[in-house]
C-alpha cells in the first residue's frame, strides 16, 4: 500500500480540510504496516496558480507543516515534504502534458470554478493543475489517495492519464490510484451558506473554523452561523431541503463518532438555541490540543525546515525510478 496526498499552504487548515482529509491521513498512517508508506506533501507548486509575495509563501508553507504535525502527522513514519524541493514532480508533469488531452481539462469542474466568468484571464498553470496532480500520484506508484469530494474528478483524470500513457507507450508504468473519500465530512460546507464548500478562498474569515481559531472565536463562529428557524428533526431525512442544518449535524456527528440520525435523535424537537453551543464544545475540545501543538511547532522554523528537508531527500529518492523509467519509455532517455 503506498498512501499519498498534497494539500495547498495557502492560508490556514480549516475544517474542512481537517475533517475531509487529513482527519484519514493521521488514520492510515496509523494504520500502515511494515510493507506500506505514506507521503504528505505540501502543494507549493499549486499554490502558485494564486500570486502571492514570496515571502508569504514561505511563511505558509511552514504554518502548513506545522499544521500537519500537530493533527498528527509523524515525520519520522511518514514522508513530509514541500512539493517544490522535489523536481520530479514539475519535470513528470511536462511529460504527462504530452499525454493529457485538452478535452479533458476542459471537463475539470474545478478549473471553471475558479476561473470564474473571466477564464481568458485565468493563468495557464490553474489550467494544467490537473496535470501536476496527476504527476504527483503517479510519480509515486501510489495506490490510496485520501481527499475530500472536490479532488474526485482529479483523480478520475489521473487514472485517465495513467491508463493512456502505459498504452501510448506499451508500458504497464503507472499505477492506477484509488480515492478514499470519508463517508461522513467528504464535503464540509461554509457556515455562512450551506451550499457553497468551506474554503480558505472564501472572502469571510466567518464562513469557516480555522486551527488557529481560539476557543471564543469558534464557539462565535459556530453561535453566528446561518441556520434556518426550525427545529431539529428525529431523523436525518428530515433534513432534507436544509443545508444550513445538514452541514452542522454532519459536523457534530464526524467529530462524535456518530451518525447524522443518531444527532438527530438526541436533538429532535430542540432548536438551534440548545444544538449550537453542544456543536462549539464539541469543536473546541478537538480542536484545542492541535492549535496547542501547532503553536508550540510554529516557533521553531529551524526544525520545521529540517523536517522538510529529510522528507524531500526521501521523496526525490523514491520519485527517481518512475521518472527515469517514463523519461525512457518515452525515448528522451536511453
Ligand atoms: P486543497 O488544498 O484544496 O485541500 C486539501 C484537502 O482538503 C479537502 N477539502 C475538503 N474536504 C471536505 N470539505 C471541504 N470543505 C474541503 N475543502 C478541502 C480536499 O478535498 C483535499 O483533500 N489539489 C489539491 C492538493 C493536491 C493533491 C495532490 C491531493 C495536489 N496534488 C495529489 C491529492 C493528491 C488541493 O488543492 O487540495
């Protein structure tokens, strides 16, 4: 079993990605035996599709990696690295855009998004993101890739692009990776609008809990959020047609262990007056031991520069083979 996924250090953690992803990572690294390996990178060269000043990127990556860390990411079970200190992946991505068809990016829901109406304007590299992904997967013959909803189609592409190339070259390169997406919280919603995703893009800091949220901050956030004036019902297929209280029901019951119907049966009847506060206690008590962490990490750029250091040697060693042998396969090596 080889796990790997990438998540942007752009802005904060928040809890989406906690719950929707990284939540599973700390999982199956848990999990992993002797003959399995995780690896966890930080998307810094994604992260460029957004310009920021260099200074903050770097910033950023390290608050990352300290996010990381503190929600239980072990640096010495598994590979932690910043996707730039690793060139395979830029040089694999070159590559696969031989094989990636511009029908295919055109499809990415994604890339629509976020161009928005003015997609002329959109950089070329918010275009090709798809493929870079694809490159990291692929570069590492992973088999389990742990996202969120949203990366689904990704990864569809990625096994797309994997399939084309060991054809186009009679080669059996690459390995077709599986998504594991959670049940529960594969899609947590903004608080301010239960139809749109909980995302660090989000113009209002209100719209999502963020790890570096102190405990009156998320227990404002979670007593501010939009809901609607009815009260909860027994089961979870009364909350049909009710985003708002969809979103937070699934988020007490992630972060309980339970299910929507069983939050439900012990809410039913009550308003959002007696819910809301149980769901900020509830919040705050996972959340505070990983901010603790993560501030405790965040004053020491030197080991957190160390920790990624060791991870990108490790990454470039176990990246090597699969880009000599696609570098070969296409006829650019001998
Ligand atoms: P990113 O940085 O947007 O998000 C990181 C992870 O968090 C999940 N996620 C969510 N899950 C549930 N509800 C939400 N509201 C929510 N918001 C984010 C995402 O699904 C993701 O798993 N393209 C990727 C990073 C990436 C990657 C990869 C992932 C680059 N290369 C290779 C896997 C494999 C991204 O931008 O994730």
């Amino acid at each position: 079993m080889r796990v790997l996924s990438g998540i942007q250090p752009t802005g904060n953690l928040h809890l989406g990605n906690y719950l929707g992803a990284i939540r599973n990572w700390v999982r199956m690294q848990d999990e992993m035996d002797a003959d399995s390996q995780c690896f966890f990178f930080l998307a810094d060269m994604h992260s460029i599709t957004v310009h920021e000043e260099p200074a903050a990127r770097i910033r950023h990556v390290r608050d990352m990696a300290a996010a990381l860390v503190a929600a239980g990411i072990d640096p010495n079970r598994s590979v932690l690295f910043n996707q730039a200190r690793v060139p395979a992946h830029a040089e694999l991505c070159w590559l696969l855009n031989g094989t990636a068809r511009i029908g295919w990016l055109n499809r990415m829901t994604q890339f629509k998004d976020k161009a928005g109406k003015n997609r002329e304007s959109a950089s070329v590299g918010l275009y090709v993101y798809p493929v870079l992904m694809a490159a990291d997967v692929l570069l590492y013959q992973a088999t389990h890739v742990p996202v969120g909803e949203d990366q689904k189609q990704h990864l569809e592409l990625t096994r797309d692009l994997a399939t084309k190339f060991n054809a186009d070259f009679g080669v059996e390169l690459f390995t077709l990776p599986d998504p594991i997406i959670p049940k529960e919280s594969a899609r947590i919603m903004s608080l301010r609008d239960g139809t749109a995703k909980m995302s660090k893009s989000d113009p209002s800091d209100m719209s999502r809990i963020n790890l570096t949220d102190d405990d009156d901050a998320i227990m404002q956030k979670v007593k501010k959020a939009k809901t609607d004036p009815e009260p909860l019902p027994e089961s979870a297929e009364g909350l049909a047609g009710r985003p708002e209280a969809n979103n937070l029901i699934g988020i007490y019951a992630t972060l309980a262990g339970t299910t929507a119907d069983a939050v439900c049966a012990e809410f039913a009847g009550k308003g959002f007056g007696a819910f809301k506060p149980a769901l900020g206690e509830l919040l705050v008590e996972t959340l505070r031991p990983i901010r603790m962490r993560f501030m405790d990490l965040r004053s020491d750029d030197t080991a957190l520069d160390a920790i990624l250091e060791k991870g990108a040697a490790k990454a470039s060693a176990a990246a090597e083979p699969t880009l000599r042998a696609a570098y070969r396969a296409m006829g650019l090596m001998r």
